[in-house]
C-alpha cells in the first residue's frame, strides 16, 4: 500500500511527464506542485518509488519518469474521470449522424475525427458480418458480363461483390430479380433455396436459374465470412511527431505494425471483448513493436452485444483522461444508431 504522500508525488510526476516528455526532478515537483513537502523528502519517496518499480530514471544525470507499473496503479486508482467539453462532443455526434446509414463511412469518418481530436492514431473496426442479418440487396449492371451485389446488413454494414455472367441481364431483370431475392432472404441464408423458388424467381423476373443459384450463394458468402471486418485507422503520421519516436528506425518500425491489418486485429482483441472502456498500457499488450504506446478501446454494441471496437493509440504518456471521455462519447452516439443505447 502506498501513502498519500507517495500518490501524490507519482500523479504528481505522471501528470509532468504526459505535458512535456521530460523526466521530472524532485527540485521541479516541489516548485510547480503544492505538495507541502521538502525536495529532499521528495527526493526520499522517489527513490521508494523506484524502488516498487513504479518510476524509472532514464539517465543517470535526469530525473524520473513513469514506468508501465506506475501508469497502470494511475489509471486504476488515481486518474479522474473528466467531461468531454460540448464543443467537442458536438463535433463527434455531428460526424456520427451524419454518416448514419453506411458503418463503412461512419467508422472511417470516426477515426479521422478522432486523430484530429487527440493527435494520436485512432483505429475504429465494423462490426463483424457473421451473425448478422442482412437487410437488403440490389444487382446493379456493370458491363455485358458482369453485376454489381450490393448486401447491405441490419448493422449498416455493406459489401460489394462482383459476379461473373456470361450473358449479364439488363437493369429492368436485375430489379426484379432484385425484388425476388429480398423477399427471400431469410432462406437465402438460412438452408438455401429449394430448385421451386429458383424456377419461380426465374418465371417472374426473366433471369437465368444458373446466374439466380450464383446470386444466392454470393449472398450466403457474405454473411458466412469468419474475419471480414474492415479496419480504420487514421492519424499514423502523429506517432513521428511524438518525441519518445524521434530515432526513426523505431517509428518506422511501428509504422510498418500498424499498415499489416493483423497486428490491428491483434490489437483490437487485446483484454478480450469486455463491455466498457479498456486500457492496455505499454508492454500489456501482445504486439512487440508497439510496447512503448498504449491502447484505449471500447466495444459499441448492437443487440446487446459487443459488435465493434473503436480505439485510440498513443505513447504511455497519453492523455487517459482525455481519451477516455472521447471513446465513451463514440460509443455512446454508436450504440445509439444501432439501436442498443446500454453502453
């Protein structure tokens, strides 16, 4: 257990170093902040802090800076919860109800908001598409061999798929064909359609049976699809910005992290997909290259259900307060347009 004098002195430190990135003497933390004690017994409660493993001294000559262990014991027991001021989160419902009606464009909008925001990397992921329901489907004609299936899912979701024709069908056919598929989506998905519908499907519209077969299992594909959310990131260009990234070799290391979308995934399913806002600092998390950041996360649900994540990545030394705020908000305004407002 840590006294009071102890907390004081590490928040006091942790709060120093996300404001400048330079380590904090016991001279500096007894002139800036009112802690009512000498520099030499801060001095004395560094060293036990260092000790716990709690701050760390970076050079011999310099003062201290948090380790992974102190940031940890801070956003645990000594980070405030603050507000999101309104005219930022004005900012971020306006860029969520404004792209209402397409996931792909609300997580990408999302993501360069928040970049834009905090100056650190923001990452945002649909929802999956396995599981869910979809909602709508249109055929659109590309060329004399080819069609545009457009799936749209109950969670806003929409793919795009190019199928093959050897003799496409004209727009009026493709409508109706259209029509036809609509009202039996949920046997689409479901066991299939028996050789009865597909005649039927084939009478009423004017289509091929064989190009009508290839519609259904396209549709099937999609919602049968294991991994294929679509991951956003924004903002990677902040990280060489930051000084702890100023050797380039480490930045373009972890540039070169965040373009492979498995390290994305791996990131978002850091902790698990547990309800609320969760903080994975430093060396916690499962990507090497990128033990010196830290990630903020929260699912957004639909049906009750964790659908997606959005994310913020940033050096140890971020602004957890600040980034929190900001996530609860997203999710918040998400959860809403997806119609479960419990998060």
């Amino acid at each position: 257990m840590l006294g009071d004098r102890k907390l004081r002195i590490l928040e006091a430190i942790i709060n120093d170093y996300i404001l400048t990135a330079e380590p904090i003497g016991s001279r500096t933390i007894a002139k800036k902040y009112n802690i009512g004690i000498s520099s030499a017994t801060i001095r004395n409660e560094m060293s036990d802090l260092e000790e716990m493993g709690l701050i760390i001294q970076p050079h011999a000559s310099a003062g201290r800076i948090p380790s992974d262990k102190g940031y940890r014991l801070y956003v645990d027991a000594l980070m405030e919860s603050r507000d999101l001021p309104k005219e930022q989160a004005d900012i971020i419902y306006e860029v969520i109800f404004g792209n209402i009606n397409r996931i792909d464009y609300l997580m990408r909008e999302t993501a360069r908001a928040v970049s834009a925001m905090t100056n650190y990397v923001a990452i945002a992921a649909e929802p999956t598409i396995s599981g869910t329901n979809i909602r709508h489907t249109q055929l659109v004609p590309i060329d004399s061999s080819s069609v545009l299936l457009v799936v749209i899912t109950d969670a806003k979701a929409v793919r795009n798929l190019v199928l093959a024709a050897r003799d496409a069908p004209c727009a009026e056919v493709l409508a109706k064909l259209s029509e036809g598929v609509n009202e039996r989506l949920a046997e689409i998905t479901g066991a299939g359609l028996p050789p009865g519908v597909i005649a039927e499907l084939a009478a009423k519209s004017g289509a091929d049976e064989a190009f009508i077969i290839t519609v259904a299992e396209s549709v099937r594909s999609v919602v049968a699809a294991e991994d294929d959310r679509r991951v956003y990131l924004s903002g990677v260009k902040n990280i060489l910005a930051l000084p702890e990234f100023s050797d380039l070799d480490r930045a373009r290391a972890i540039v070169s992290a965040l373009d492979e979308r498995s390290t994305l995934i791996t990131l978002l399913e850091s902790g698990g997909g547990e309800v609320g806002t969760r903080i994975i600092i430093g060396s916690e998390n499962g990507v090497d290259h990128m033990r010196g950041l830290s990630l903020i996360k929260a699912n957004y649900r639909r049906g009750g259900k964790p659908a997606g994540v959005i994310g913020i990545i940033g050096p140890t030394r971020m602004d957890y307060p600040m980034a929190v705020a900001i996530l609860r908000t997203i999710v918040q305004g998400i959860n809403e347009i997806l119609g479960d407002d419990r998060g």
